[in-house]
C-alpha cells in the first residue's frame, strides 16, 4: 500500500498513526522513509502532531521526526497551527 495516500482531511498514514497514537506504526513509516513533511488540510505537520497528540503520552517520537526529517522550520512558524474553527476532522 501507498504510505502517502491521503484521507479526505489530507492526512497521509504517518499522520494517522500519529494522532492515534500508534507509536509502532510511526516508526515503521519513519524509518521506511515516509514523507515526514507532510501537511494536512488543517495545516498540522508530522510534527506538530507528535508533539500534540493526547493519545501520545511519550513525545520522544517528536524528537525522533526532527533527526529523521529537514525540519528547518521547527523553529519558525510553519510546525502547525491549531485553528478549531477551520477544523477539517
């Protein structure tokens, strides 16, 4: 199956995987080198996700996506918002 294939709110399954808090499943796509940049429709980013999700208790996957990724904007602006009223899921 295609790892980059996106649900009608543009999640990809890294991004799934990641608000369901399913660690194991992160990982394997992380490490099978998975788009680790991508956007949803609402904006939110892998990693803005990592670091978001209620489901994740441990954020060390967070900081796993930093190493893995080119997150050059990790210290700007463009990690993800959260703007419920533009919510798309």
């Amino acid at each position: 199956a295609d790892a980059e294939i996106r649900n009608n709110c543009g999640q990809t399954a890294l991004l799934v995987s990641l608000w369901e808090g399913s660690i194991n499943t992160a990982e394997f796509l992380i490490e099978s080198n998975c788009d680790l940049e991508v956007i949803d429709l609402n904006g939110h980013s892998a990693l803005y996700a990592a670091i978001h999700s209620e489901l994740l208790p441990d954020k060390d996957i967070a900081k796993r996506l930093v190493k893995a990724g080119k997150y050059s904007d990790v210290l700007g602006m463009n990690v993800g918002t959260y703007d419920t009223a533009n919510m798309c899921c």
